[in-house]
C-alpha cells in the first residue's frame, strides 16, 4: 500500500502469542493513543517492550480474562523496572484475585502465589472492571476511540468467583501445559465435508460450562468511521444475545471492518447465530496453530464461509499473526470457489482498503 495515499486513522499490531492473543491498538492523527489487548505469553513480551522502547505510551491495557496464555507478557511488563509506566495508565481487568504468578517464570522476584493485584499495587496501578450491567450502553471514550462493551455481564463474572480460586485456574493451567509436552501436531486427516459441516455445526459450549473464556472481555471499537469487533475468547451465545439487546438481527447487522474471532478459532466459538447478526468480510485469527488443539478449526472457516460474509461478490480475506498450513483447514477447490483469502499480518491500517 502506497503509504502517501491513505491517511490511517487507527492500526492494529499483531504481536505473536503462540495460542493466545496480543494485541496493540493505536489511534489519532498521529497514531499517538495506544492501548494494549492482552500480553500472549512470556515470550510475547519482547514485541510489547520493543514497542515501548520505540516510544509508546499506553493510555490503558486491558486483559480480557484470566488466561495465562493471555496476560504472561503484562507480568513481565509489570516486572520490568526498566519501563517507566505514565501514571494515569488504567488497567482494565475484571477478577485479578484468580491470577497467580506463574511458577516457572523466569520473572525475578515474583513467586508463584503472588496476586496479579499485588503486582499493580506495587507499581501504584489498580485493576478497573469492565462489567456489562443490564439495560445498560457501556460505552466508554478513550481520546476518541469508542468502546462499547459486550461482555461479560455481571451473573457470569460473579458465578466465576464463586466457582474457581486462583489455584484452582492455575493447576488447570500447569495441567494443560504438562499435557503439551511431547505432542506434534496431527498428521492431515480427511477433510470433513462441508455439506456435512453445515448440516450438523459444532455445538458451543453453555457458558457455565466454560466460565473462564465466557468471563472474557468482549467490545467494538470504534474511532473515526472503522470499527473492530474484539470476541477475545467470548461465549458465541452470550455475544449473540447482546447483540440481539441492542438491536442487531439478520435483516439489522452490526457492520464492522474486522472481527477478531472468538478463541482462536476454536469451533466452539463461532456460529451462524452470531455470524448472522455481523456484517463484515474480514477476520482476524490470532494463534500458531500447534498442538493440541490445532486452530483454527475447519469448522469455523466454513461457517464464516457460509454466513459471515457481506456479498457472494466479495472475498473473506482471514488475517493471520503466524503463517497457518491450509492442508487441515480448506482446499485448493474451496479456497477458489468461495473465495477464500488468507493472509498473514503483523499490522492493519484503518481505514481498511483493498489494495
């Protein structure tokens, strides 16, 4: 793109996070407002401080939800004496009592143990709750930059509490990663047809069955005429009856430039229900794709194949932060007959164009 022909308004930096997300979001005339969607993983944290050595200021961070995979760089940001944080900097995180630090980190002087509370303590920060309220807007304004909250809602953050102690997130957590060790990623199987995919779909999961990621922090964001749907690793239901609350329908779309997808691509988090209600012809998936689970599912690429597209006239361009293998998502014959795009990114420029 040449750079002299648009004027970008707002950008998206897409740090790699392995299977989680991060995200930079900046805006103004000068692209001088920045904000911080979630920190990945440890590993993650060279992009985020290689940010701040090149001049950026965070106005606010917010961490979606208690995922380690989502909030390992923001421990190392809070370790780094290093990096000075402006004073009115605003965390935005809705239950930093379930976050521990993580015990094989190589973060000196943080124990395991340690709340993710504490750590703001110490650097003179408080966590601020982003919690929907029934009947209610919740739109906040960030130097221009609208945010308009989606979830959680309050029952599901308070339901959370009382079903999960910090250890408890934190053993799932070591569980997991000890289940990785050793693990390659599935050879290519047959593809699963899809005719039989839109016929049977996935199921989503009830949200209490999955309170960590249905806890998460969902928003649109909004500045200067481009807007970004943020699903982070959100319930498909919950953000389907939000929309349906403030009025989007299948013949009433939300119409955006980017959605993030919901976990990853996982085939539990995205479907028609949703996508229903969404106008829009550009996907961001955010993971690298390992074992085991090996997202993006196939499942979710046909079902925004199917029903989250603007026209049959235009292309689904999917946005990438890592370079993906296509064998286990989509054929050749796919990619050409429903016009397919993948692309792999470190950045968007909004207003978004397509050349």
């Amino acid at each position: 793109m040449d750079s002299q022909k648009y004027l970008s308004s707002m950008k998206l930096e897409c740090f790699k996070a392995g299977k989680g997300d991060s995200f930079l979001l900046s805006w103004g005339e000068n692209l001088e407002n920045s904000m911080l969607i979630d920190g990945g993983i440890e590993g993650t944290y060279r992009f985020i401080k290689q940010k701040i050595t090149e001049g950026v200021r965070f106005k606010s961070i917010i961490v979606t939800h208690v995922d380690y995979d989502h909030i390992g760089g923001i421990y190392k940001l809070l370790q780094d004496e290093d990096v000075v944080l402006d004073d009115n900097l605003i965390f935005y995180l809705n239950t930093p009592s379930l976050l521990n630090a993580p015990e094989v980190s190589n973060l000196v002087g943080i124990s395991h143990g340690v709340k993710f509370e504490q750590l703001l303590a110490k650097r003179n920060f408080i966590a601020t709750s982003l919690i929907k309220e029934n009947n209610t807007d919740a739109i906040l304004s960030s130097f221009g930059l609208e945010i308009q909250l989606l979830s959680p809602k309050k029952e599901v953050v308070i339901k959370l509490l009382e079903k999960w102690t910090a250890d408890e997130i934190y053993k799932k957590y070591q569980l997991e990663n000890s289940s990785l060790n050793g693990m390659v990623k599935a050879e290519t199987a047959d593809l699963r047809l899809m005719k039989e995919i839109l016929e049977n779909p996935p199921k989503p999961h009830h949200w209490e069955e999955d309170l960590l990621n249905s806890s998460s922090i969902a928003f649109i964001a909004r500045f200067q005429g481009s807007s970004i749907l943020f699903l982070s690793d959100s319930n498909p239901t919950l953000i389907s009856d939000e929309l349906q609350s403030l009025g989007f329908t299948k013949e009433n779309k939300l119409v955006v430039d980017l959605v993030k997808v919901s976990h990853h691509g996982s085939k539990h988090n995205t479907t028609q229900n949703l996508l229903e209600r969404i106008s829009c012809n550009r996907y961001f998936i955010s993971t690298d794709s390992s074992a085991p689970y090996n997202h993006p599912n196939r499942e979710t690429l046909i079902l925004i194949n199917e029903y989250g597209r603007q026209s049959s006239k235009i292309p689904i361009i999917i946005y990438t932060n890592y370079p993906l293998d296509l064998s286990n998502l989509v054929t050749v014959e796919e990619q050409k007959a429903q016009l397919f795009i993948f692309e792999y990114v470190t950045e968007l420029l909004f207003p978004l164009h397509d050349d």
